[in-house]
C-alpha cells in the first residue's frame, strides 16, 4: 500500500504510541500514557490468533524465571469481558496492568498490524524496539533498550537497531 497522508504504516523503532483509552475488568478507563513510567513493555495480542495464545505462555514463562522482575508490564488484549478476568488469573501478579483494546483500535489508532506483538517504550511513549516477542530470544531483545535506558540517552537508544550488554533489571 502506498504511503498518502490519510494512511499510517505500522508502529515502528522511533514513533510514538498513541495515547488511546484502554479499559480494565472494571471496565475502568484509563489513557496508555498512563501506564508508562520511565518505560513501558506493551505486548498487545488478540485472542482470535492462535499464535499470540503460545507468546502469552511464553512471556508467563519468561516472567517467572527474571528474578527481581522491576520492569513495567502492561498487556493489551483483543477478547471479551468473559475472559479478561481469566487472564488477570492467569498472569496475577507477573502483570498486573492487563487492559482489552478493541482490534479495530489497535490497527488504527495504534497501527499494530500484526499479532502477538511487543514494544519496549521510554518515558515518552517513543517505541525503542519491537517485535514479535514469541520466545525467551525475542523477549531479551525487547528487553535490551529498556535494561540500559538510565545510562544512555534515549534519543541515541531509539535510533539504534542492536543495543548490545547484559540484561539486567533496572
């Protein structure tokens, strides 16, 4: 599809999120930036994808083994009030910020088209990596910006396609 001023590509390395509303099992609203602090993993699936049902498995594995896991966590689901609550059970504490986006928000106001996805945001909102966080391998990856984020600046982080070091828990 060719790039005109009505049409947005995908969320990519250096945009910034939108700041939509997302909605609780309360169905409380709350605004994404909200849930940022001085960073933000967003993993945003949709229960009608057999794939995201498997990275939601493997992103509670890969949670349980960090050991003093400080990273802010948020998910956003495509799924019903009926099993929004199953999957507040299913994470529990790991993450506790599990909010449902309706699909069509999530394709046109935040510009994921493709699902399981994750995005590692700083304080702004800026994405500093994404991917399809569908293993331990792509959930470091993910996890790299954010582990360096107070020792380098996030301009430079978000421009950078490898960031090497240690995964280490800010």
């Amino acid at each position: 599809m060719s790039e005109n001023k009505f049409y947005k590509g995908i969320l990519e390395v250096g945009d910034y999120v939108s700041n939509v509303s997302i909605y609780g099992s309360d169905n409380e609203e709350v605004k994404l930036y909200d849930l940022i602090t001085d960073h933000l993993l967003l993993f945003c699936f949709t229960t009608d994808c057999e794939s995201c049902l498997s990275s939601i498995e493997a992103l509670d594995i890969y949670l349980s083994k960090i050991t003093n896991n400080t990273y802010n966590v948020a998910v956003l689901i495509h799924t019903d009030n009926i099993n929004l609550p199953v999957f507040k059970t299913f994470f529990g504490e790991k993450i506790p910020k599990i909010y449902t986006v309706p699909k069509d928000t999530m394709l046109k106001k935040l510009r994921i088209r493709y699902f399981p996805r994750g995005y590692a945001l700083n304080k702004l909102g800026q994405v500093l990596r994404e991917n399809g966080a569908t293993s331990d391998y792509w959930l470091e990856k993910l996890l790299e910006p954010i582990s360096i984020l107070p020792s380098q600046n996030l301009s430079e982080v978000a421009g950078s396609s490898e960031i090497g070091g240690q995964i280490a828990c800010p």
